[in-house]
C-alpha cells in the first residue's frame, strides 16, 4: 500500500535553488526538531558530528536504531534549513552550523 502524497512535505537544497525534492513528512518533522533543539544561534556553530550525536537521544525510540540512516535525514534537514535561512554555515573546515 503506497502512502499518500499527505505523508510527504516538499523539502529545497541550498545547493540547487528552486528544486525540490519529497521526504517522509514524520522523519522529517522528528530530525528537524531534534536538530534545531542540538544547535546553538553562536558562531561558528557546531559540526555536523556534534549535532548528530545531539540530535539522535531527541528522536523517538526505534526510528533511526543505532543512528542507521540518521546521517541522510539530517543532510536533507540541512540543506533544506541552510536554504530557508533559518540555519548557517561557518566558513570553517570541518564545516560548522548555527541558527540565524
């Protein structure tokens, strides 16, 4: 049985301006929470690492076992965020992300 267009929520890259792309809208909404929870609004931020390993104890049970496939959902967040400005990237190497 295939999920209805209802389960899904339209999501841009920073990377490449006016496309979008459909992601399961539950996941989605759980690491965008998660993730706006971990991050800090002081520059230069935290690494993409940092914020995984303070973002997955905020997700519900069973959803990302062991942190499987949690890397993926939170680029997609990421991107989507860094597109919508509500996130930002530091010029620092490893790359770091704050709130604006």
């Amino acid at each position: 049985m295939s999920k209805s267009s209802e389960d899904k929520v339209d999501v841009e890259n920073i990377n490449t301006p006016g496309k979008t792309s459909r992601v399961g809208a539950v996941k989605y909404w759980e690491v965008r929470e998660a993730m706006l929870a971990a991050m800090t609004k002081d520059a230069p931020g935290n690494t993409f690492a940092e914020i995984k390993a303070a973002t997955l104890p905020g997700l519900p049970d069973g959803m990302f076992p062991g942190g499987d496939k949690l890397g993926w959902w939170m680029k997609s967040v990421q991107l989507d965020l860094e597109a919508k400005a509500i996130i930002k990237r530091a010029d620092t190497k490893p790359l770091r992300f704050f709130l604006t």
